[in-house]
C-alpha cells in the first residue's frame, strides 16, 4: 500500500454504504480491494475493485461512494462476462448508461462527466450497445460525405473554391472542441465512474470455488437490503426483472403451446423459427395431431388490431405445430364455432356477438363434444368474474386491456 491516504478514503468509503446503502454494501465487500496507479479512475473484473490513489485522494465522499457503488453495479449485472468481441469503450459507455440511471435513482452522487442519457433509461446494455454502434456509423457516414461532396464536384467548382478566401486557423475553443470529439474513441474509463474489464482466468493458486455467483450475491443483497428497509423503489424493480425477466407474448403464448401439446418433441434438432431469437425449443418429430381450443370473448371490447396480431402469432405457430383447432367465439353463449386443421392456416378471427361475458359456455360446449385438448387458450380482456371449475388440461388467458380481475386457474399473459 504506497498511499494509505487513499486506502483510508476507500474503507470509509465502504463504511458509508453498509451505513446507508446496503445493497451495493453488501455487493461491494466481495471484491478485494487493490490499489492500481496505472488506470485512469478504478476497475473491476469481477474479482477485485482496483482504484487510482491520486483520482481517489481528489474526490469528495459523496462522489467517492459513487464510484464504488457503480464500479460493483458492473459484476451485479455480469458486465465483466458479456461483453464477447464487442468494442471495450463502446461496451463500457453502454453499461454506463445502463447502470447509471439507477444509482441516480437509489440517492447515490457520480463523479464529474458520468454517462447519462434519458433515452436509455430501463435499457440493457446490450440494448445500448446497439443504439451506439449504429450512431456511430451515423456520424461516420456524415464525416465520409464531404469526401463524396469532392468527388462530384466539376474542375469549374474546385477552380472558384482555390480563388476563395483562406480561412483562419480553428482557436483554441475549436481546438478543444475537436480534441474532445477525437477522444470519444479513446479507452479506460469514459464516465469516469469506473470502467468494467472482462474477467481473466483464476490465478494459480486461486480456485474456482471461490468465485462469486454474482447472480445469488444480487439477490442475497437485495434480500439484506430489503429487510433492512433500505432498498430503493427502481432498485426493486430492476433486481426482479434480473431474477423474472419479461418476455414479449408471443414467445409465452408459444412457449405454453409448444410444452403443453401431446406430440413427440425433440431436443435434438431445435425449432428453427426461435434459434435467431437466442430460444432453444424442441421441434416436432411426428405428425400426431392435438386438439387445442382457442375461445374469444366477443363482448365487444376487444378491438380488432388486437384479434388480427394474436390470429397472425397463432397461425405463425400452428405451422410446426400441427394441431386440430377448434375455435369458439364467446359472449353470454357460444355464438360461433370452427375446427380448422393445418391446410386452413392462417387462423383468421371475426367476432360475432357483443353482449356480456361468461367464461363457463366455451368450457362447457367442449365437454359435451368430449374433446379433451393439450390446452385451452382464451383471449379476453377479463372484465368478468363468472369462471368454470378448473378443468383437467393446462389454460392460458391472454388478457387483452388493462382487465384486474385474477383467475382461479391458469396461467396469465398480456397482449400488448
């Protein structure tokens, strides 16, 4: 320890968040502290959190538990794994911009220049990744054209520009201007808040086993915090998003059909249609046909973009997976039924009714014809309390508005 003015600012630092931030306390007190001269602010790779004496001994506390929050908030998120073949500075600027918005949130002070941008906020820094990469060939297609401009230019234009007025040199504002501009490129820390390098391999003498599982440490911080009475709100919410991320509808509504229907699955060969999207889900080996039902409330406040994008989602699924379709539209009563089998795709769906709703007819008409479906899937925007017994085979609601009521059985998904 050449500098013990430092390493006493980073203990107190430490202090201070146990005191009032737990959560990031109870992150940061895994990593080991080490004093790194040759970086810019601090790192961490996941292991340790690696500070630059001289940036510390400038910072006031407030900024320096700043630092330290943010610097942990990189592993929290695994950051240090997942940044791959991408660009270093562009994939520290994102998790900047991803993470940053939430230590603003939980009360916490950055050091001067942070990253912050409105637009990312509830962003991944994956999302942001992208967002970057494409402004950045933006602005390098716009620093191209005036190459092009020249290119299209006759010799009569570039005669009169060579008899124009010289302009003078750039002063010093544009000169710092420009040398600002230049180092957006450059590597280390752009938010100056702490920068995030990939994970290297254990020493030799270091194992494996005592590695941090910085996804359990997460939740066990939020867990400590929230007892504690001192987890922020946007806090709460980003940790269960980790912990219960949301996917779109179409890929519940497929993932549902997918598990629930009674063909040969396999694992072996994946279902095409998903691998693009990063899921991994078993494709049909046989042509065994299943009957699933597929009931519309038709008490008329389900609109008709709505019926169009879940019929589009539906036959876009039904094509690998061959099923009989018995579909059944449903106010009060059933007021109309069809069974379609594959040569009828693509499923289109024209409500017929408006009065009220009753869940328990489109139940009870598959009873009486003693068809026992893979599933039972009902869109609906569930302003209605009259439900059936929960019957045998899985169901899924897809809810349609902004409808509160709770079924007694089934499982539950948002179309929007």
């Amino acid at each position: 320890m050449k500098n013990p003015k430092a390493h006493t600012k980073i203990l107190k630092a430490r202090t201070a968040l146990v005191l009032n931030h737990p959560f990031f306390a109870s992150l940061a007190l895994r990593l080991t502290v080490k004093e790194d001269p040759s970086c810019e602010t601090a790192w961490t790779d996941g292991r340790v959190f690696a500070y630059n004496p001289d940036y510390v001994n400038i910072l006031p506390s407030d900024k320096l538990l700043g630092l330290a929050a943010h610097t942990v908030m990189h592993p929290a998120c695994n950051h240090h794994t997942r940044r791959n073949d991408r660009d270093p500075d562009l994939w520290n600027r994102a998790c900047d911009y991803a993470i940053n918005p939430i230590l603003l949130e939980a009360g916490l002070t950055l050091p001067d220049g942070f990253l912050f941008d409105e637009q990312y906020k509830g962003k991944s820094a994956d999302a942001v990744y992208e967002s970057l990469v494409a402004q950045k060939s933006d602005n390098q297609e716009k620093k191209d054209a005036p190459d092009q401009e020249k290119d299209d230019k006759t010799d009569t234009d570039l005669e009169e520009e060579e008899e124009a007025p010289v302009k003078a040199k750039p002063g010093k504002e544009e000169k710092d201007s420009q040398a600002s501009d230049d180092s957006d490129d450059a590597t280390g820390d752009p938010g100056k808040s702490g920068e995030i390098r990939d994970m290297t391999p254990p020493d030799a003498d270091q194992s494996d086993d005592h590695e941090t599982d910085w996804d359990e440490a997460l939740i066990q911080a939020a867990t400590n915090a929230r007892g504690m009475g001192k987890l922020p709100a946007g806090l709460d919410l980003f940790i269960q998003e980790r912990v219960n991320p949301k996917l779109c509808w179409q890929e519940l509504l497929s993932r549902f059909i997918e598990t629930s229907a009674r063909s040969d699955y396999s694992w072996v060969t994946p279902n095409r249609r998903y691998v693009h999207q990063g899921l991994y889900l078993p494709s049909l080996r046989n042509n065994e046909l299943a009957d699933i039902v597929i009931a519309v409330d038709t008490s008329g406040s389900i609109q008709a973009t709505e019926t169009d994008q879940f019929a589009a989602e539906l036959s876009a699924i039904m094509e690998n997976n061959p099923a009989t379709i018995h579909l059944i539209y449903c106010d009060m009563a059933v007021t109309g039924y069809q069974r379609l089998e594959r040569a009828d795709l693509p499923v289109t769906i024209r409500p017929k009714g408006g009065g009220g709703t009753d869940f328990r007819p489109a139940f009870d008409l598959m009873a009486k014809q003693n068809i026992d479906p893979a599933c039972f899937i009902y869109l609906t925007d569930l302003e209605c309390k009259t439900f059936p017994k929960a019957p045998a085979y899985p169901v899924l609601w897809v809810r349609t508005g902004e409808g509160s009521v709770q079924p007694p059985f089934g499982e539950v998904i948002t179309l929007n």
